[in-house]
C-alpha cells in the first residue's frame, strides 16, 4: 500500500483550499458567528460584515457565493442573528434580535428563500415592558413551525426579565404561543438559551433563572406541549451559590430524554454540570459535575456538547485554563475519557463549539494560542472513542492578532465546516469560512491520492474475511493503475463504480451489514468528490 500511495502522489492532480473571506472596510470588526447546512452539504453563515448583519449561502464544493441577505445595521436600527435552522426543502430560518429607536429590543424571527435569499416573511415580537427583548436559540417542528428560546421585558416585572419560549408558524410567522416561566416578580435576570422538540413536537428548553435578583443563577429545564405552550414539567437544579450557572448545550437521546450540560459558578471557581433528565417528569436520571484541580481558580467549564450514536455525550470546554474534551456515559454519566487540548508550548486554548460525525467523531473549533502568533482559529478533530487527536489545522491571521473559531458543522459527507474571524486587515478582523476534509483535515477538496489514500486505510481497518479485503484492495490497486496510465484522476471513477457493486452484492453475505454500509458510504463520497477535481 506504501508503493500505491507515492505513485499516486507522483501522477494525480493536487488539492486546491476554498476560504470565504469577503471584501470589508478597513478597521471593521467583522466576524462569522454561526453556521448551518442543508441536505446539499451547502452552508449558512451568519455575522457581521462593514457593521453589517448578514446572512451568506455558499456552495458546499466551491465555497462561491450562491447570495447574501443583508441588514444594514445603523446606531438608530439594527439587527443581530443567534441561531440557523434549515427546513427540509432548503428554507432558512434565523432568530436573533432587532433594535429601533420605538420599540427598543425585540425578539427577531425572519423566514429565507433557499434559491434567493429574500425574506419570505420577519416578525417582531415585543415584550410588554420597555427593556431588551432577546432571541437565542430556534428549532423547528415536524410540521416546519419555529420555537424560539428568548428572554422578555414584561410588566410588572420591572428591572428584570422572564425566561420565554415562542412558537410561530412556519408558513406565515404568525405568533401561535408564547411562554412565560414566572420566578421571581421583580429585578431578577432570566432567560431561555437552548431549545429542542421530541418525537411528538413537544418542547424543551432550558436556561437559567435569578434568585432575588442577587445574581445567584440556578439552572431552570421546562418540558412544554407543543400544540398550546402548557407547561408538562419544570426542573430546576440550584447554581453553585455565587454568580453564574448557565445551560451551554442540550440534546434528546433516543428514547427523548433530555441531556442538558452547563456551568456553575462558585466562589472559588466554577463546575462543568451535565445531566439527563427523565422526559416523562424532569427528575434527574444522573447528574455529573467536575471540578478542577488547583486550589484556587480551579475553573472548569462546558462551552458546547452534542450525542454519539449510543447516545454518550461529548462535550468540549475548559479545566484548570486548559482546553478540554470529555466523553461521559449515557447510562450512568460516568467520564469515559478527558483529553487536554492546548496550544504549542503549553499555551492556553479555548474550545467553542462542537459537533460529531456518523462515527462518533469531535470535530470541535475554538482557539490555541502560540507565543508566536497569539491566538489562532483551531479546528481539531479527536476520535469519539479514546479522546486522541487525530488531527488538528488552525488559521493565523497577518497580524498574527486574536483569531478565533466561533462555530463548526460535520455535512453529510463527513467534511468540515467552521466560521470565525481573521486579523488579516490592517486594523481589522475579517468574516471567514472555511472547509476541511474530514477524513484527515487537509484543504477541500481533497486531492486525489489522498481519497484513495483515505480509502485503502479504511479497508485495512475493517474487520472483514481477508479474501474480501484483498479483493477490495486489487480494485483499488487497479484504480491506481488506471490514473498512471492515463495521468487523470476521473480515470479511477469506473474503477471505484465497480467496486461500489461487489460491496453491494456482498452484502449481509460474505460482508456484514455495518462493514458493508459503512464501506459503501466511504466509496461513494470518492466517488462524488472525484467528479470536482
């Protein structure tokens, strides 16, 4: 296989990168804050760009702009968007907030053409108080309808704020209900931060609530009827006694039981928190807090997490000022494994965001930092089962500034996508996206020697009769052949499509099933990918 490897590298094109970093005024901050995409593998990004709130669609393969919708933000009118979401038919929906000099803060909720970008309808929804009305997360039912979790100004509560669920229609963003957990009356800060709908388009969300308005925050989960906004259950689970507990992550396991993860603060420091919850009342199934090792500040703290096939959390943050990964058991919330993630020399790192691919992988994005180039965006990939670093890019800007990765999503190919910003301008930063290939993080997309690179060493690992593997290997041997012969990578397609069909006709045959889909799925997205080079 070594042999196979450097004659490919010899004859087949090399791979070339696409980053997404649009023209900008000199000296702005402009930054891509969050992303999302649809069932093409293309991708939304969402941020500021000139001062400006926008919204791009960019074609998966090419990363060119497909459009953009724009909100020219002003000091007397603005918008800011929180949270993507993507309907089955390509539609995008956005929540965030909007500001005017009449109605001040309000929760803002807009509806977008998947071919066009224009705003298939906007809604404004205002609290009845005359403070900040904010909107922070969105899902979407089965029915296409928009849950948003949003915090609200409303009278008599003066000087504070209520914990808010909003259902709206899909189809016309009419407002259908709206919730209202009621804690403390006056001058207490509380809001809902993370949505998610079960199988039977019930709501749960999840925030954190004051006491007393003493900011002592303590972590509130409410389970709400989908079809009215009715309360079914309440949890809440009591902060650290001192400054923040908030709720950074949630996700339903199978059987739809919500897994919520967080950070409580305490005097001395603070405690990554996470938790499953019986979806039927609320009561904790387990509960699992860490804590840091130092004597003072020892800070651990949970930024993002998401669930793996067997419904084992993974979630990223920090511990002891270090950047951290950590895998905890869905049965028993037990730590599997915690692997350190820091810069080169020891520096510090900050992990942001997460997400996984179909193996249970981490694909996770933040910032390193070197004493050379300070801070830099870092996308590290570690494998779901052990916590190793499989493996790692980061993206320095030329003024070798604070650089930072703000968000990242695994498309159905298993490739990666990550949003940030860049100090590439003179006094600037500059809105970036870029993409990766996942299996080993190289430039997308991948050149050719390395896809089939890729390939060869999946089929090694697979637990498969050797007769098999060495017939998938001659294959794939005579693929390489093909391109020496004709110095065209499109020259292995043929050979790929030939070996696409043994693996479908092996299947639950001489090749199990798992090894059998699992193959073909790696053979195909060859397959697609070498049609582009």
């Amino acid at each position: 296989m070594a042999s196979i490897c450097f004659s490919l590298m010899l004859v087949l094109s090399s791979s070339w990168a696409w980053e997404y970093i649009p023209t900008t005024t000199n000296g702005a901050f402009d930054s891509a804050e969050y992303l999302t995409v649809d069932s093409d593998a293309n991708i939304f990004a969402v941020g500021f760009i000139g001062g400006n709130a926008v919204i791009v669609k960019l074609n998966g393969t090419t990363g060119k702009e497909i459009w953009r919708w724009t909100f020219a933000n002003s000091q007397d009118r603005w918008v800011q968007i929180n949270a993507l979401k993507v309907e089955p038919n390509g539609d995008l929906f956005a929540a965030g907030t909007s500001y005017d000099t009449v109605s001040y803060h309000d929760v803002f909720v807009l509806r977008l053409s998947a071919t066009t970008g224009q705003s298939v309808w906007e809604k404004r929804i205002d609290g009845d108080g005359e403070d900040a009305d904010l909107g922070w997360a969105l899902a979407l039912d089965s029915a296409g309808n928009a849950i948003v979790a949003a915090k609200t100004t409303n009278t008599p509560r003066t000087f504070g704020y209520d914990f808010t669920v909003l259902k709206l229609s899909g189809s016309n963003g009419q407002l259908l209900w709206r919730y209202r957990l009621l804690w403390e009356q006056r001058g207490s800060s509380d809001s809902a931060g993370i949505i998610a709908v079960d199988g039977g388009d019930d709501v749960i969300a999840a925030g954190s609530i004051e006491s007393s308005g003493n900011f002592q925050f303590s972590i509130a989960v409410v389970k709400l009827s989908g079809s009215d906004g009715d309360e079914i259950w309440r949890r809440i689970i009591p902060g650290g006694g001192y400054f923040g507990s908030i709720t950074t992550g949630m996700d339903l396991d199978q059987s739809g039981n919500p897994i919520i993860s967080g950070t409580r603060g305490f005097s001395s420091g603070s405690e990554l928190l996470v938790a499953k919850l019986d979806r039927e009342n609320g009561m904790e199934i387990w509960n699992r807090s860490l804590r840091g090792s130092r004597s003072y500040n020892n800070d651990a703290a949970v930024s993002s997490m998401g669930l793996d096939l067997n419904g084992d959390i993974v979630a990223v943050g920090g511990i002891d000022w270090a950047g951290a990964v950590f895998k905890f058991s869905s049965s028993s919330g037990e730590v599997l494994w915690q692997t350190a993630v820091e810069g080169i020399e020891n520096q510090r790192g900050f992990l942001r965001k997460l997400d996984l691919d179909v193996e249970g992988n981490a694909v996770i994005t933040g910032f390193t930092q070197t004493l050379e180039t300070d801070l830099d965006i870092s996308v590290i990939k570690v494998s779901g089962a052990s916590g190793q670093e499989l493996w790692r890019r980061t993206f320095n800007g030329i003024r070798n500034d604070r650089d930072e990765g703000t968000d990242v999503v695994v498309d159905r190919d298993g490739d990666v996508a990550a949003t940030g910003y860049i100090s590439n301008s003179d006094t600037g930063f500059e809105f970036i996206v870029v993409k990766l290939f996942g299996a080993t993080g190289e430039d997308f997309p991948p050149s050719a020697q390395n896809l089939v690179g890729s390939l060869l060493q999946f089929i090694a690992t697979l637990e498969v009769p050797n007769g098999i593997k060495e017939s998938f290997l001659a294959k794939l041997n005579a693929a390489v052949h093909s391109a020496e012969r004709t110095g065209s990578s499109k020259s292995i397609i043929n050979p790929l499509r030939a070996l696409l069909e043994e693996i479908k006709a092996t299947r639950g045959k001489r090749l199990g099933v798992p090894a059998a889909d699992a193959l073909a799925r790696q053979v195909e997205q060859a397959i697609t990918r070498l049609e582009y080079l």
